[in-house]
C-alpha cells in the first residue's frame, strides 16, 4: 500500500483544493504502479506553521 505524506506550508491549501491535490497524486502513483496501487494509496496532507519548519537552519518564518 503505497502512502505519500506531503507536508507544506500553512494556509497553502485554500479552495478545497485538498481534494485535487490528493486525486492527481493518487493518480500519478496509478500510472506509475498500476491501477490496483490505486486502489490502495493513502495521501496524508499536513500543513505546518512555518515558525515550525525549518529551512537552512532557521525557522522559515
């Protein structure tokens, strides 16, 4: 069961735009694996506050 666990920036999804991305990325996993991977893929999407994430050493905030 493949899972991709995407993590980004707070406030990046917006206009229910969660649903899209979760569809193209299960798609991608489809065209790659195969249809049956499809069928058993989990996408886990987190935002994370940016005081929280780090970029080159310091807080992206």
């Amino acid at each position: 069961m493949p899972l991709i666990d995407v993590k980004l920036y707070e406030g990046r999804l917006k206009d229910g735009n969660e649903e899209k991305l979760i569809a193209e990325l299960t798609e991608a996993v489809g065209r790659v694996l195969g249809d049956t991977a499809r069928e058993q893929t989990w996408v886990v999407l987190q935002e994370v506050p940016p005081a929280r994430w780090g970029i080159a050493g310091r807080p992206g905030a």
